[in-house]
C-alpha cells in the first residue's frame, strides 16, 4: 500500500496548510510527530512504499549557543534517514542529503560559487577555522577590506537566529548593531525575535565576542535597493522547476526576516522589469539544480542597487511556508499535492 507522509509536527500550520491541500486534490497525508513517534514504529512505516516530506524540527530552546549541538543531532537523525535510500522503497519529496546540504550556509555557498552563481560575498578572512573571534579583530578585517559594515550569521540556522547586521562610521568610530540576539545575565546568547539596534560599544562588543566564537559566516553589507522608504530584498519558493511564490520583504532596517513583522509586498507591485525577473528565474533555476534530489526551495535574494542584479543570499530546502501564500491561494501546497498526486499516478501506472 503506498502512502504519503509527512515527518514534522502536526500542529504546525506547514502540516495543517499541507493536508488542507491534499483533501482537496482527493488524497490522504499521514503525519507523524518527529519527536513523538517510537523509533520501532517508524521503521516499520519506512519500510512500506511511501512518498516522505520532512519538515524541519521544532526546538524550545531559545539560546543561540545551543544552536550547534541541536543542529548536529538533526543532520544526524538525516543522514539515518538517507542512509535508507536504496534499501527501503522510499521517494523523498527533498532528500535527506540535499537538506543537510543546505543547511550549512558556507558549504551552500561554496557550492554555488563553484558554479559561478552570483552571491552576496563573504569576507576574505572567513573560513571554518576563522581567525576572527572578537570585535578587534573583525574591525581589523573590515579596515583591510575597507568595509564598513558587514553581516554576521551562525553558519547553521534559520529564521534570522543569531543573524546580525554591524555598522561603523569610519570618521567618528560610531557602531551600530542591528541584531535579535541578546545577552543574558549568565553570559548566553538567547533568540528575542525582536529586531534592536545597539549603539553603545560595550554592548555590542559583549554580544560579538560571543557570537563571533561561534561557527559564523561573515559577509559584505551590500545596499539594497528601496521602495517607498523601505529597503528590500526578495523570497522566491521553488519547486519542480517552477517559482510558486516570489514576493519582496521590505523592512526599515538592515535584517528583512518577515518573522520580524516586516512588510511582504506581491512582487509586481514593484514594478521590475521583465529582464530582472527572466534574471531572477534562470538564477534560481541554477541554484536548484546545483544539488542533487533537491525538489523545492526558499532562496532568498538581493537585487543589487541601482543594476538590478539578482544575487543569492542564502538556500533553504525547508522554506516552503510563506502565510502570504497560505492564508490565500496555498499554491505552494497545492502544488506539493500535485507532485505526490503524480507519484502516486505513475506508480500505479508502472504496475
């Protein structure tokens, strides 16, 4: 018997948006609670012939320094879950391994750069075994690469957990830093989901020299472009060589995560041209197929100002949920059910 399932957490709105869509194309979705399900149970449903969607994992846990042990046991809990590619009769919507891969931002990155895919550039000085752990020395860095203002993301993570945007004036030595992260009084990081901007160079060496101890990547600041007062940047989903869902993020601020409360905006009401768009299609659809049994992706993506030039900021092969989308049309999950729709079709047909 062949059956679709979904690996995530039933209450969330990927799962209940997801079924919604698969009642309606006439077809059933078993949903299995990631951290609920015995490990003997869910051996005997991957045994059958499913199709299987994982979604990403829910963590109570709001410190940003927990954030690597938590990610290395989910890239574990993947690579068991790929390990069973070719020994049980499983189709996955995203494989395990494409997952996993994307959700290193710098082995992402070095990937589509390998390419020659346009990205939002690292610093010189950035590597695994960064030598840049304090504010001394990134201001260091930043003076060799006469930069003055950078961005500053743990290299594992989504969300814009821990992602944080530094400014320094070179002429008064004013810094700024935009950031969700906030030091508690045991000298942790935590997430507040609440976007700040420290001023005060005490702080915000406290918060750095913490987070830049952390596996981070570090990047060029690169202006975007403006609407309206607001700047912005763009959120693409693509899935089966299609984009369902392309809409601007435009914030006040330096760090456009709509989890922030910032302002989506349909895509054509900013008027782009039809070059940039064709541009941001065919980039997307070569950043899709830079990885093997990747079937749908978040890209976000930053227009250069002024030339317009789509450059890929970050991947995320779980970046299916946009509420614009499925508070009105659900087009991505409608299409999701299509896709399972076919397999389950063909499948039949092979028979």
């Amino acid at each position: 018997m062949r059956q679709a399932i979904l690996l995530g957490n039933p209450e969330s709105k990927r799962s209940i948006y997801l079924k919604k869509a698969m009642e309606e194309a006439g077809l059933s979705l078993l949903v299995l609670d990631v951290q609920k399900i015995e490990e003997k149970l869910l051996a005997e449903f991957l045994a059958k012939e499913i199709f299987l969607k994982i979604d990403p994992p829910v963590w109570k846990s709001s410190s940003i320094l927990e954030l690597p042990e938590l990610m290395e046991g989910y890239k574990g809990e993947l690579m068991a879950l790929a390990a069973l590619d070719g020994k049980n009769p499983i189709t996955f919507f995203n494989h395990p391994s494409a997952i996993t891969a994307l959700l290193d931002k710098r082995s992402c990155k070095e990937v589509l750069v390998r390419e020659g895919i346009s990205v939002t550039e690292s610093l010189g000085g950035d590597n695994k075994e960064s030598h840049i752990c304090n504010l001394e020395m990134l201001l260091e860095q930043m003076r060799q690469e006469k930069l003055c203002q950078i961005f500053i993301k743990p290299v594992n993570g989504s969300g814009a957990l821990g992602v944080s945007a530094f400014r320094m004036q070179k002429r008064t030595g004013k810094m700024q830093l935009y950031t969700c992260a906030a030091l508690t009084e045991s000298k942790t990081l935590v997430n507040t989901k609440r976007l700040m901007c420290l001023s005060d160079r005490a702080q915000i060496e406290n918060v750095l020299d913490i987070l830049l101890k952390m596996d981070t990547l570090i990047e060029r600041w690169h202006p975007k472009p403006i609407y309206q007062g607001y700047s912005y940047d763009l959120r693409a989903v693509v899935q089966d060589g299609r984009i369902d869902m392309l809409l601007a993020r435009l914030s006040k601020g330096p760090i456009t995560n709509l989890q922030l409360n910032n302002r989506p905006l349909a895509i054509e009401e900013l008027g782009l041209p039809k070059r940039v768009l064709e541009e941001i299609s065919y980039l997307c659809q070569r950043a899709m197929g830079c990885f093997s049994g990747l079937r749908s992706a978040g890209i976000d993506l930053l227009l250069d100002r002024g030339s317009l030039t789509p450059r890929v900021i970050e991947m995320n092969a779980q970046g299916d949920l946009i509420y614009q989308d499925i508070y009105q049309e659900n087009k991505i999950y409608r299409h999701q059910a299509e896709i399972i729709k076919g397999w389950l079709y063909n499948r039949r047909e092979d028979r």
